[in-house]
C-alpha cells in the first residue's frame, strides 16, 4: 500500500505547525512584530522617527495642559501680552516667523515627530508658497498672524495697523478657512492702537517670544525658531537642547 496522499500530508503539516505555536516555539517573534509595522508604531509613535531626525532619545509627551487660560488681558476688551506662558510645567513652545522657508524636510519632521509648530506668517514673505504651509497645517502646526506686509506697527495710525493685521486674518482664513487666534507684531514692535486694532480683528492674544539664547530654558518659554534655509538643522539642534534640560514642546494653542 502506499503512504497517505497529498492532501493528508498537508493538513498534517498544518497540525505540527499550530502545535509548535501552541506549545510556545513560536514566543521568540517579537509581539509588536505580530502586530504589523503600521500597528507598531501606533504603539512607540516616536521611536521610527527620531533617530532619523537626530535625536537620541523620542520626545516626551507633553503634560495635561491647564483647562482655563492664565494670561490677563491688556486692559479692558484688549488681549493679553504674552512673552512667556506661566505654567510649572517643564514645556517650552516653538514658534516660526514670516514663512521665507518651506523645505519639504520640515514638513515630514513635523509628521513623524508629532512635532507642535506654531507658524506666524506674513502674506508679503510668503507669496506662492502657501501650499507649503498648508501641508504644514494638515500634519499639525498651527498658522498664526504676522501682518500683511512686515510693516513694524508702533507709531502707525489706527486705520493703518488695522489693515495690516485684519488684512491678513482675512488672508489666512480665505487660504485656510480659519481665523488665526494669535498675532506677533513684526520686531516685537506695538503699541496700545496695535492691541485695540488686534482686539477689532478677532485676536485673543498678542504672542511674542525670545531666542534661545545662552539663557537656560524656563517652563512655558515661547521660543522663536530659525527660519532660513537650515531651519530643519537648527530645529534638530533645539530639540536636542529642550531634551538635554529636561524640557519638552507643548501646544501653544493648549495654553492659550
């Protein structure tokens, strides 16, 4: 007689397989493995990413943010003045001014290191290159107001600041169907007609920053990043600074 057909072998083959997996052979395969590399990194979000971008270590998550704001207003029915978001905790804000640098690297840093942006844009610098930042907003910055025109705005008369500020609120929300919540006057420059044209325009804050400096880190700095044609470098460098103080990046939006 001869031995079993082919159809016996196989389910036989079957049988010894799944046995092996019952009886644990199979435990040396990595249990995230068994998951799918798109499943993976829904597990450790950061850990495919920041090697690639120079870190050594991911980024930590930022802490619950406060449910009610903590700023005070200007004055009355003006915005409040922050240069400096008051929390205790170890988080400091990135921020970037005009919009002359659109490498597509930054886009794909912000991706996959879930990385909070916030990007004050004047429609002057910025020119065509919109879709830029629109690719920018769809992975997770955040667009803000930073004039029409670069104009510096303290000594300007009350029409003309209004125009330059609500100018481009109406710019931004024409391009991105939002109306920014902030505005950084270019230089830092302003004065009581900017805050009350700001307050006209929609404005809830008026967001100013400092660079990082010598100056070691402080919970809740806002801190202005580079833009320029090495902005993903500098970007790796600041990161690699926030980390080693023992700082992460929040969402400015969450504070304010």
């Amino acid at each position: 007689m001869g031995g079993p057909g082919p159809g016996v072998r196989g389910l036989t083959v079957a049988v010894l397989a799944a046995a092996a997996l019952l009886s644990g052979c199979a435990q040396s395969v990595d249990p995230i493995e068994r998951l799918g590399k798109k499943a993976a990194q829904k597990v450790h979000p950061h850990e495919s990413a920041y090697r690639r971008w120079g870190l050594a270590a991911p980024l930590a998550r930022a802490p619950r943010p406060p449910s009610r704001p903590t700023v005070r207003s200007a004055g009355p029915a003006l915005p409040p003045v922050v240069d400096r978001v008051p929390t205790r905790d170890k988080v400091v804000f990135l921020t970037y001014d005009d919009g002359a640098e659109r490498d597509p690297r930054f886009v794909d840093m912000v991706r996959e290191l879930r990385l909070p942006v916030s990007m004050f844009l004047t429609d002057s610098v910025v020119g065509p290159g919109y879709g830029h930042f629109a690719r920018l907003r769809s992975v997770g910055a955040s667009v803000q107001n930073h004039t029409l025109d670069h104009a510096s705005l303290r000594g300007l008369p009350y029409i003309g600041q209004r125009a330059q500020i609500c100018g481009q609120q109406d710019k931004l929300k024409q391009r991105f169907g939002i109306r920014p919540r902030f505005f950084r006057p270019p230089y830092g420059a302003y004065d009581t007609t900017t805050l009350r044209a700001a307050a006209d325009c929609g404005v809830a804050a008026i967001v100013l920053g400092r660079h990082a400096d010598a100056r070691p880190l402080r919970p809740g700095d806002i801190l202005l990043g580079f833009d320029g044609p090495d902005q993903t470098e500098a970007t790796t460098r600041l990161l690699r600074r926030v980390q080693k103080e023992g700082f992460t990046a929040g969402r400015l939006e969450d504070y304010l």
